[in-house]
C-alpha cells in the first residue's frame, strides 16, 4: 500500500473514532448541496470543509480573526484564510455573498450576537446561512472559548438580524457525547496523542502540544476507542435521547 493510501486510511480512522470530526462532516455534507454563488467562510482556519462545498459554488473565500488565528496551531496548517480582519467589521460590503458558513466559530468570539449581524449584514437577500455550534464539548482554545449554544438560542440570535431558521441537525444524543467523552480522554489524556494528531492536520487550531506519545498504551487504546466508537453508535440508535448532543448546524435565510 502506498504512503498516501496509508494516510488516508489513517484519517478515515481518526474520523471514525472522533465523533465530533465524523458528525461536523455528516451534517454538513447534507447542507452543502444548498451552497451556491460566492461563499464567505467565516473563521475558516485551515479550511477544513472547502471540499464539500466547492462542488457547489463559484467563488470560495476564507476569513479569520487575526489576533485568534495567529494564536493557533501554524506548524499543521495546509490552507489558511485568504484574508484576516481585526474580529469586528467583516472586511466586505453589504450583501456580497451568496452563501456565508461559520463553523465551530461563534464560540469563541466574546460578541457572537455582533459576529452573527457582521454575516447577515454581507449576505445577500434571499442568501443562505450556514452554521455549526457546540452544545456540549470540552473547553478548547482556551482563553478563547465562551459559550455554548441551544436551538433556541440560534433561533433567537439569527431573527435578531432578520434570518430565519430553516433547519437544525444535531450532532448525535446522549451516547455519541459519552463515546466522544470517553474516546478524547483516552487519546489525549492516556495516550498523549495530540501531537500525532497535529502532525495529522488535526487540532490545527489549538496550540502546539507538548509531550511525547505515549504508543505502549495503543495496544490497549486502539481497540477501546474502536469498541466506542461502535457501541455509542449503536446505543445512540437504539436508545436515543436527544436532549443531549455535541452541537447543533442550524441553516437559515434571510428574509
Ligand atoms: C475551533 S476554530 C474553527 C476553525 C475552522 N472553522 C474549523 O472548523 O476547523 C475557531 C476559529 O474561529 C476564529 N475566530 C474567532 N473569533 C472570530 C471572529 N470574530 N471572526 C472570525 N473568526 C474568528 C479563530 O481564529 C479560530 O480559527
């Protein structure tokens, strides 16, 4: 088999075993064919996503907050945004874009409310926008990370700025948190792998780890997140409850 095969085989697993990564791709890869236009990515990182919308649209742009992005992870990164802004006024005129997504961004902004009027303001009328939010996840990014978010929360925050909620997908229930839980302890706090994962292009937007990969424990690891990752999904199945969930997407549009 060939490095690259290898690679890939290797990030498919990693997916699979981060319920978070596996659900952001699921739930956006069922909104992404309503993409249209010129698409602004707001807080793109690395633009991880680009792939599943650039079938879709004609123009692809990618911005980020300079002071949160030049904190972050550069050693990892593949892409980054075509331009940066000071983290208030989206550097566009009203109504440019056609589709504007916010990925895993507005819980880190202090001011979401204000983040949220910067996109509807770009967006053109009738434009789509598209965004995923934490629900229950782990503190990351720290300093930067300042709010979580319900349904309700994204209904009211987005008809504050004249969208509409069209659609909200959450990521899994009860069990696919408890397995992602589970599933982050061991691979960051039993066997230290938050390095490996960085040399993977992922975490790219956390700090640099520190710390040597503990690999005696993969034997035992491995196969544990494994048996997660499937029992979780079963149980999610069988016995979901969906009043816990890892984040939501919601898409609306403006009015
Ligand atoms: C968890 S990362 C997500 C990055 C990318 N969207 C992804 O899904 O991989 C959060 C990103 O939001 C960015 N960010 C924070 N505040 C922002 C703001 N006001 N405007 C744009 N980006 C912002 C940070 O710099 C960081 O890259």
């Amino acid at each position: 088999m060939q490095i690259p095969a290898l690679a890939r085989a290797a990030r498919a697993a990693s997916n699979w075993v981060d319920f978070e990564k596996s659900w952001i791709l699921e739930t956006l890869s069922k909104v992404a064919p309503q993409a249209r236009g010129r698409l602004l990515d707001v807080g793109c990182g690395d633009k991880p996503y680009e792939f599943l919308f650039r079938p879709y649209v004609d123009e692809y742009v990618g911005v980020e907050n300079v002071a949160t992005f030049e904190l972050t992870h550069a050693a990892s990164r593949a892409a980054g945004p075509d331009l940066t802004y000071d983290g208030n006024r989206l550097p566009f005129e009203d109504k440019t874009f056609d589709t504007v997504i916010s990925i895993q961004v507005l819980e880190h902004t202090p001011r979401p409310a204000e983040l949220i009027a910067e996109m509807a303001r770009v967006l053109t009328d009738d434009g789509l926008l598209i965004l995923s939010v934490p629900f229950s996840y782990r503190l990351h990014e720290e300093p930067h990370d300042y709010y979580r978010y319900t349904p309700h929360a994204m209904r009211e925050l987005c008809g504050r700025f004249g969208l509409s909620v069209q659609e909200v997908l959450a990521r899994g229930g009860l069990f696919t948190v408890m397995g992602h839980q589970i599933n982050t302890f061991l691979a960051y706090h039993v066997a230290n792998l938050e390095g490996v994962a960085q040399s993977m292009g992922r975490l790219g937007h956390e700090g640099a780890a520190n710390g040597v990969a503990r690999l005696w424990t993969l034997p035992l690891v491995v196969p544990a997140m494994a048996w997660v990752g499937l029992g979780a999904r079963v149980l999610d199945r069988v016995l979901h409850d969906p009043t816990d969930t890892l984040g939501f997407l919601v898409t609306a549009r403006r009015n």
